[in-house]
C-alpha cells in the first residue's frame, strides 16, 4: 500500500495539473484547485520574480475556505537557476503545500520544504533518477514517460512505473499522454497513485496561451508531435505545425543545436511543446468543463471494468 501524505488524500479526481512553462497562470491554477485537482504553476512564470509573492498572495486568498484541492509550484533545481534560493523562500513565507522539483534532485530544498509541513515531489525520466531523488529526500515521485510534453522521457510508462514500484512504496505520479478518465485509471492499475496531465489544459480558456497555440492543441493528433532537443537542449515533444511556422522542417531537423548554421537567427520563442496525448482535445474550454469530462470519463471507465 502506498504511503500517500494527508495532501492528496482529498482530491476529487487523481491527478495533478502540471505545470505548464509560461501557460500555467494563477487563473488556471486556481480553476484547477477548485475542480477538485492539485493544480501547479512554474516559479519561474512569475516575471520579474517579486511577482510570484503577489501571484501565492493571491492564490491563498482565493482558495482559502473554498475546499479547494491543494497546490503546486514547480522550482527548477538546476544551477543555471539563479533565482532558486529567492523562489524558494517566497514558496516558504507562503508556505505552499506541495514543491515539484525538476532537472536536480537537491537535498536542502527537500529539508526547506519539508520544516514548513509542505510535501515534495521529483520529477524522473528512469529508474536511476529516481533513486538519487529519494536518497536526497523527496517524498514522492513523478515518472515522466515516453509522449509526455514538454522535456519527455523515453522509456515505457509500463517499464518507467514497474521498476519504480520495485522498492518504493511512497506517492508515485505517471507523465506521458494521459487526456482521458480511462488514462488516469490504467495509471493507477499500472501502479501509479496520480497522473499528470498537462497538454489537454494548454486548450483551456484560462491558460496563458496564444489563441493558435489553442488552435493547434484541438487540431493535432500523435502524429504532430516531434521529439528533439533543437530547441533547448534536452529532448522534449512539441508540435510540428509550429517548427513549420518558424520556417523549420520538421521532418529534417538538425539532430543538437550546435548543427544549427553558425550566425542563423533561431526563432524559437514560438516553437509550442506537447505531448502525444493531444489526438482526443477537440476544443477550447474552461478548465472546470475538461475535469468535469475526466471525472465523468474515470467513473464510467471504473464501471465499465467493475461489470455494473
């Protein structure tokens, strides 16, 4: 049996909204608390930084006695994060329930979190990160798999959750093309606790996304998806139609950006990230409408299993 924290244990629905870099919004986070699902934001979408004391300021006000579901914040641990340790004690002064830490399992931001009560989270791309993460204190883990968006893994999210629940019995959330109720609850059967599900809510009202890049969520299917890491670096997916209109062959991609010709302007800021899960998002709605659907999706998957 999983070792869940008290945290998650009043969801309405198992899942956990990720946090979208530059789409996620208070707005969008606090729909998705009030739906019933954590909903997370990256720090580093608040700009400038002293932003993000408003934005927590507001978050707390608005889910205050509301029996809203928890929240995320997302920090990404990696040196090249000069506002780290200034995030981190904003989260801190807010003392903001659950951290989701990416790219650097770091144990001191595990011990901060943890001496004002909150609950953390790492995100994993294998078996080996996984550990280290643990070993470092994290609480839980999130397993990102093979057609999740954003900075994807490559393994099998069969593979990813059963070497994972070979030795840890502690809270386990699944990435990688979740957009259904019947995907959450094959997550669970797989042995995950949560899914993550980040790239049906890109077409949500309250995200902070360009109309096209809505548009183009609704209109794309798996086979829109491309997987490189032109655009930062590390492999991620993301969506052939905007490699095109950034005058990029999708198909013909330098495989590292140091292939790119030397002196070309790279016109990247556009270049829209998504996971493979997008072929059932159809349309443009608010995101208490998309967890309604999942919800409704989830219990006639456990009906439809359970044979009434």
């Amino acid at each position: 049996m999983t070792r869940m924290p008290a945290v998650f244990q009043k969801l309405r629905l198992p899942v956990i909204g990720s946090p979208l870099f530059i789409i996620s919004n208070p707005a969008l986070l606090i729909a998705q608390c009030r739906a019933g699902i954590v909903g997370a934001m990256p720090a580093l979408n608040a700009r400038p930084s002293a932003q993000l004391d408003d934005w927590l300021a507001e978050i707390t006000a608005s889910l205050a006695g509301a029996g809203a579901a928890p929240y995320a914040i997302n920090l990404i641990a990696h040196k090249s994060n000069a506002r780290l340790d200034e995030d981190l004690a904003v989260c801190e002064k807010h003392k903001v329930p659950i951290v989701i830490t990416s790219l650097g399992a770091q144990a001191q931001i595990n011990q901060a979190v943890h001496a004002w009560g909150g609950v953390t989270l790492h995100d994993v791309i294998h078996n080996t990160f996984a550990r280290k993460a643990v070993e470092k204190g994290a609480d839980g883990l999130i397993a990102v798999a093979a057609g999740a968006g954003g900075h994807a893994g490559t393994r099998s999210p069969f593979a990813l959750v059963q070497e994972i629940r070979r030795w840890f019995d502690g809270p386990l959330v699944l990435s990688g093309s979740i957009a259904t109720g019947g995907a959450i609850l094959a997550a669970q059967a797989m042995g995950a606790d949560l899914a993550y599900i980040g790239s049906p809510f890109i077409a949500t009202r309250e995200a902070n996304a360009s109309d096209a890049y809505k548009q183009a969520i609704v209109d794309a299917s798996s086979d829109d998806i491309v997987y490189s890491n032109l655009f930062t670096g590390v492999h991620g997916n993301y969506l052939a139609a905007s490699i095109r209109n950034a005058g990029l062959d999708p198909d013909r991609l330098p495989s590292d950006a140091r292939d790119y010709a030397a002196g070309a302007p790279r016109p990247w800021k556009d270049i829209w990230g998504s996971g493979q899960g997008v072929g059932v998002v159809d349309e443009v709605v608010p995101a208490a409408t998309l967890i309604d659907r999942l919800a409704g999706q989830y219990q006639a998957a456990r009906a439809r299993l359970s044979g009434s």
